[in-house]
C-alpha cells in the first residue's frame, strides 16, 4: 500500500514542477507550512531526488534514441551519394554516345541542306510578299507607325502582349504590345475604351529603338515581379512582365539571336568590297587606278573593318558596365572608343561610328544625371561627398555645366527635405538655432564639395553664387515666418537674429563673405520689428503718464527693495541705491521703472541687431522714446514749480535720475556698438539737465 501512495505523491510533484507559473520561493514555503516537522521535509527531498533521477533517465534513453536516428540518417546519405554518383557515370557515357550519333548524322544533314537550298529559292519569293502583307497590316493596326513599317528592308520577327510595371513601386502601369523586327524594337499601347476595355488588335504608336542600341535584361522573379525583364535603352531602363515564363524566355532569345543577326549583317555589308565599274581597256592610262592606290585601299578597308569590329566588342562592353552600374569602367570604354573611332581612315565609315558612339555617350550621360536626381525613392539623407563619384564622371565626359547643375539641384533638395524634418518643438531661440545651424552646416559642406568638384574649373563658382542667394532668400522667408509674425517678443526675435548671424559666419573659413547678403535680406523685417516695438514703448509710456499720480515706490519690504536695486545694478544702473531711503522706499515712480525697463530693453534689442544701413532710424527711435517721457516730465515740473514742494521734489528725483543714471547708460550702450554717435540723444540730456537745474 506504500508503494502507490508514492507513485501517487511522485506524480502530483512532477505537475507541480511542470507548471508553466511555477514559483520556488511560494512551493518552499508552502512545504514549510504544511509539514509537521522534519520528516515531512525529508520525505519531500527524497521525492525530489527520485523525480530528478527518473529524468536523467528519460534524457539518457531520449539521445541514445536519437543518436541512432542520426546514424540512420547518416548512413542513407552515403548510399544516396553513390547513386549520385553512378547517375553521374550513365549521363557521361550517354552524352559521349549522343556526340557520336550527332557526327554520324552531319553528313545526312549536308545533303538534306542541298535539297532544302533549292527549295528556300522557291519559297524566298513567297516569304517575302508573306512579310509585305503583315507590313501592310500593321499600318491598319498600329496608329502612327508609317515611318517604322513602311521601311522596305523591315520586317517582322515577333510580337506579343505585355505588361509595363513601374520601376520603384512595381505596379502595372500599362498594357502595352511590343513589335520586334529585324532591325528595332517598336513598343505600341493597347488602345482602351472609356469604361477600361480593350480594342480588338488596335494599338497606337508610342516608341521605337534600334536593337543595336538597347539591351533586354532578365529581371529575377522576387515578391510581385515575376515573368519580366528591362529593356535598357540610352538612360532610360523599362520593366515588363509576361504571363508565362516561358514567353519571358522566348522575348529573351528571339532578341538576342535578332540583335546577333542583325550585327553580323552590318559587318558583312562593311567587309563587302565595293563593286567597281569594269575596268575600259581602251580608257586613257590617267583615268586608270594605279595597283599602288587599289593596294593603299584596300589595307585603309582592312584596317576599318579590324576597328569597327573592335569598337563593336568594345560597345558591348560598354553596355554591361551600364547594366551593372559600374560607370567608372563606362567612361574608361567611352575614352578608349573615342581614340578608337578618330583613327579610322575612312571618313564615311568614321561619321557614322561618331553617330553612335555620341549615342552611346549620351546614354551613360543620362545615366550618370539620373543619380543626380532627387527622387522619391532616393535617400536625401546622404552627404554631398555621394555625389562626387557622379559628378567627376560627367566632367570627364565633358558635361561640365549639367554636372553642376545637377549638383546644385541635388544639394537644395536635401536642404529643403534637412529643415522639413526638423521639428518645431520649445522656445522659437530654440528652434531658430537649431534651424540655423543645420542650414548654414549644409551650405558650408555644399561649399567644400563644391571646391573639390569644381575648384580647377572656369565659370562653375558664378552659379554657386547664384545658387547660393536663392537658397538664402528661402531661408529668410522661412525664419520671417516663424520669427516676425508679430505675435514674438522683441529679445526673442533679437535672438534670433543674432543665433542666425552667428551661424553665417561659419561660411568665412570658407571664404564666403555672406553677412551682407543675410542683413539685407532681414533688414525690412528687422527694422518693421524695431518701428514697431518703439511705437508700443511710446504708447505704453503716453498711456501711464496721463495716469501718472506721483507717488514714490512702496516695496513693502527690504528684501523686495534689495532685489530691484539688484535688477537695475544687473541692467548697468549702478547708482540706482542713491535714490533709495527707508529701506523700502524708491524715490521713484512706477512709470519711471516701467519707462527704464522698456528703454533699455529696447537699446539692447537694437544693439543685437545692428546693421550700418539702421543705425540712422534706430537713434530716431530711441530719441523719440526718450524724448516722449522728458517732455512729459518738463511739462509737470513748470506745473508744480508753485505747488505741492514735496510732489516737486519726487517729480525733479525722477527727472534727475533720468538725466544722470538712465542717459548716459543708454549713450554709453550706443557708442560701444553704433559707428554714429548718438548726438541727438547727447543734446536731449544735456537740455533735459539744464531746464531741471533751473
């Protein structure tokens, strides 16, 4: 009876240790508290103990189990590996007996040939009026391709429905019906109803390329593109997709075995002497052509032929070296072709290799600009040093200005994609000087890839001028919009400024002076901002001075007291304790400390954003500002001259402090930052000083 009592026991602790939210520290103490002493816990380690020896035991029996399928396994790859390699043994023996049967079967071949070449000059005739009649029917099929079809050496080798698929997103684009004749490659779109459908075998003519120029490239099968193959044609490369793979495979050697034809068509037509006039027995010796010019004539047609043969490998080349992106080695091709086609001796044969090698240089051309490009799903996040490679390959190939161009057009568009990603978060400071300093990091790595690329060639520096105001004014209507919208305070917009100016002349290690250019720029915007500011000081102060009751300044307590001659000492008023008695008391008014604050917040505001062409208006306007409360206080001080003396005394403490404290800190301010001096602001102190001395 012990004995089940334990298996019992033994079970019902293996599912607790398997339980998936099993918890040591909770099964331990719950074994604490249910036992009754020691051997409670004994009788449990032992369960533990055997629970832990059953599973050795299972692990064991479960790996020598499986190392026995292992060597199962083993042991049938080996046998399959000689079956392998006994179907190895019987394919050779049949490929050896296949190669004996083909020799034995070539001499049958060369008489069935004869039979056959008789019969071939009897259909010939047939298969050329066969050809005149599709000819004829495509014109009734295919809308605008009378200049293609109506060519008398033309045929038609085959043709089919595809679908066009979208180079970046792989999207079906169109359906469109590709005509390959012997010589070209004519791409027709299916004419569609209103409501979507298709016309019956009616086409419209979209374009056409000769097979010597274009080069149809397989297109691996991955995710939604399946079936389909680039046609790559000058710089522009095409996807499209078949239904069957087996139709992919067919376009693919018809054009290839069509483009070879083709090729060895033109070079027999080169190598085939031209035929000349029988030579007249009777015609004067003079009119004859000496053996020496037949001879020269015929090494000068040698040598043509052996050259146009090697710019034609060298042509292929050149469009694998396209195909693969690898346009270093394009433009080596290019320069090697160059050298090649100017020493042909004949001139005919030498104007029509230029005619196609000018093609072949404005595909890679073309090529090359179209990583110059911005485009969607092109990264704008690279640096400028990306388009180095693109760009020396141009002006190797001449294309100097498109080169620039092109880069220049590039470099705004990551401009213009850097300040969109850049959020507006904080304060405008902030946001202004993060703006600024990612703008003008831009324009200074634009300028040292600029001087990499460009700096050894005439002419490029004057539209990196030009690119550079432009993107200059884009700047500034970005910051006038986030900056001077009216609703920012002016030490915010001083600010800003200021942080945009800084930035700027990290622009003058590179030898760009484009201070000017930004000052001009923000000039009206800045001096809107200043008019506009002097203008609410002005009211502010005409508005308290009619509410002016002359009551000195009541602080309540010394520590308030303390902290404002603390605050005027900070603003650069360092006698302001003189005017303090009491401890709490300012011989003061409120209008006074309101009129200090706004007047030296203002200087310092102008001060920021001094430029010589504002400096005139800013003198007016900060004359204008003080001249506002000193005639007001004049005005008060003849009108108590007779009356209450202890309002005289505060009114003349007020108008002492001006003339003596607050003024020549503002002059001081002014001649320190400003060329002009404030002469105006001089004669108002030194009037203002005199009438309150009276």
């Amino acid at each position: 009876m012990e004995l089940p009592k334990m298996t019992k026991a033994h079970d019902t602790l293996a599912r607790t240790l398997n339980h998936r939210n099993f918890d040591p520290v909770k099964f331990a103490n719950s074994i604490s508290k249910e036992s009754d002493g020691d051997k409670d816990l004994h009788e449990t380690r032992h369960r533990v103990q055997m629970l832990g020896e059953s599973t050795a035991q299972i692990l064991k029996k479960q790996v020598y189990k499986n190392y026995q399928l292992f060597i199962n396994t083993a042991k049938e790859i080996s046998f399959l590996e000689g079956e392998m390699f006994q179907l190895n043994n019987i394919l050779t023996e049949q490929k050896s007996l296949m190669d004996v049967m083909i020799k034995t079967f070539a001499s049958k071949e060369q008489f069935s040939e004869e039979v056959h070449e008789k019969k071939s000059q009897h259909t010939t005739i047939d298969k050329e009026s066969e050809r005149r009649k599709v000819m004829k029917s495509l014109l009734t099929k295919v809308e605008g391709c009378e200049a293609v079809v109506e060519s008398n050496s033309r045929y038609l080798v085959h043709d089919g429905d595809v679908v066009e698929l979208d180079m970046s997103s792989f999207q079906n684009l169109q359906k469109i019906h590709l005509f390959l004749f012997n010589d070209c490659l004519m791409l027709a779109k299916c004419i569609q109803t209103r409501r979507g459908k298709t016309v019956g075998e009616r086409y419209k003519f979209q374009a056409h390329w000769d097979v010597d120029t274009l080069a149809m490239v397989n297109v691996r099968n991955m995710g939604p593109v399946k079936n389909s193959f680039k046609v790559l044609v000058s710089a522009n490369a095409r996807m499209f997709q078949c239904q069957t793979a087996k139709e992919k495979r067919e376009w693919i050697e018809v054009m290839d075995a069509t483009k070879r034809r083709h090729l060895s068509k033109e070079e027999e037509e080169i190598q085939q002497p031209p035929t000349s006039p029988t030579t007249n027995p009777f015609a004067p010796a003079a009119k004859r052509q000496s053996k020496v010019e037949e001879l020269m004539q015929g090494s000068k047609d040698e040598e043509t032929r052996d050259l146009l043969n090697l710019i034609e490998n060298r042509s292929e080349d050149l469009d694998v070296f396209i195909a693969q992106r690898n346009f270093e080695h394009g433009v080596g091709v290019i320069l090697e072709l160059k050298e090649l086609v100017a020493s042909i001796p004949i001139e005919q044969a030498r104007k029509e290799a230029e005619g196609k090698l000018e093609t072949r240089v404005q595909q890679l051309v073309e090529v090359l600009c179209g990583e110059l490009k911005t485009t969607p799903d092109r990264s704008l996040r690279r640096g400028s040093a990306v388009l180095r490679r693109p760009v020396s390959l141009l002006i190797q190939l001449g294309q100097v200005s498109k080169a620039c161009r092109l880069f220049l057009k590039n470099r705004s568009g990551a401009i213009e994609f850097a300040l969109q990603q850049l959020r507006t978060e904080g304060s405008i400071t902030l946001f202004i000087n993060k703006l600024s300093k990612l703008f003008f990091t831009y324009l200074n790595e634009t300028a040292g890839e600029f001087e990499i690329s460009f700096g050894e060639i005439n002419g490029c520096f004057s539209a990196f001028t030009v690119w550079l105001e432009t993107e200059m004014k884009l700047f500034v209507e970005k910051i006038s919009s986030q900056v001077f919208s009216g609703n920012t305070e002016i030490t915010d917009v001083a600010e800003c400024v200021s942080n945009a100016q800084t930035h700027c002349a990290q622009l003058k290690s590179r030898g760009l002076e484009v201070d000017f250019l930004l000052n001009n720029l923000l000039m009206r915007h800045i001096q809107a901002a200043i008019k506009d500011h002097r203008q609410k000081i002005i009211d502010a102060t005409k508005l308290r001075n009619s509410e002016e009751g002359w009551r000195p300044v009541n602080m309540g307590t010394p520590q308030a007291a303390d902290r404002l001659v603390e605050e005027m000492n900070q603003l650069g008023l360092k006698k302001f304790e003189d005017f303090r008695y009491q401890s709490c008391f300012i011989q003061l008014t409120t209008s006074s400390l309101a009129f200090t604050r706004a007047l030296i917040s203002h200087v310092d505001t102008c001060v920021k954003m001094v430029m010589p062409e504002l400096e005139k208006s800013m003198l007016n306007g900060i004359f204008d500002i003080a001249s506002c409360y000193t005639v007001f206080i004049d005005g008060c001080l003849k009108a108590e001259r007779d009356g209450n003396k202890d309002k005289f005394q505060l009114i003349k403490q007020n108008a002492t402090f001006l003339a003596i404290s607050l003024f020549p800190l503002i002059e001081q301010k002014l001649k320190k930052n400003l060329s002009h001096p404030p002469r105006k602001l001089e004669e108002l102190r030194t009037s203002f000083l005199r009438d309150i001395s009276k």
